[in-house]
C-alpha cells in the first residue's frame, strides 16, 4: 500500500479520512457552476493511508500540513490518535470490501 500523502510504500498505515487541500478562484463561477462542483468534490474527506511519519506530521490542532509541495488536510475524526492502525493485511481486506460495493 501506498501513502496517499507522500506515495511511500508502507507495510503499517493509518487509515484516515483525509483531503487534498485546493484553493478556488472565484472568477470560474458561482455555485451552480461545473468547476465549483469539481472543487466541492475535491473538498470531500475521503478514506485513505497514511504513512506513520505523514500522520505525525498531519495530527496536529488544524489537521492540516504541508507534505511534498501539496496540503492536506484530516477530519477531525482521524486526529488526536484515533485513526486505526492497519497492516497489509487489513488494507487488502478493505480494498476487496470496496471492490465489493461496486
């Protein structure tokens, strides 16, 4: 599995509920526009893994963090130490559970 912040590939993550941050210029439109729908989109919390070194970095007050030249942000759920550690094992367990959902 990969870290969704740094791309690392770890055999012990944290799976969090996390977003890349993105900045919206108003000049593309107003809410009933297509690139402000694309930007709320991208603004959802998603689950993903991080490795423990990007958690550490990322678990702070405000969740959010600079890591390799993108922001990100945790939800406030997944701070303060309380997103679950997972093994490979794990991951491909919930992959497979996703997969399913399809």
């Amino acid at each position: 599995m990969n870290c969704f912040c740094c791309g690392r590939e770890v055999f012990i993550a944290r799976k969090v509920k996390i977003r890349r941050w993105c900045e919206y210029e108003a000049w593309r439109g107003g809410p009933d526009s297509a690139a402000y729908k694309a930007y709320e989109e991208e603004m959802t919390y998603r689950w993903g893994v991080v490795c423990p070194g990007c958690y550490l970095t990322l678990d702070n007050s405000s969740g959010a963090a600079d890591i390799s030249g993108q922001f990100f942000n945790l939800a406030g759920a997944s701070r303060g130490d309380r997103a679950r550690t997972i093994g490979v094992q794990q991951y491909l367990q919930w992959q497979r559970s996703e997969a399913d959902r399809l």
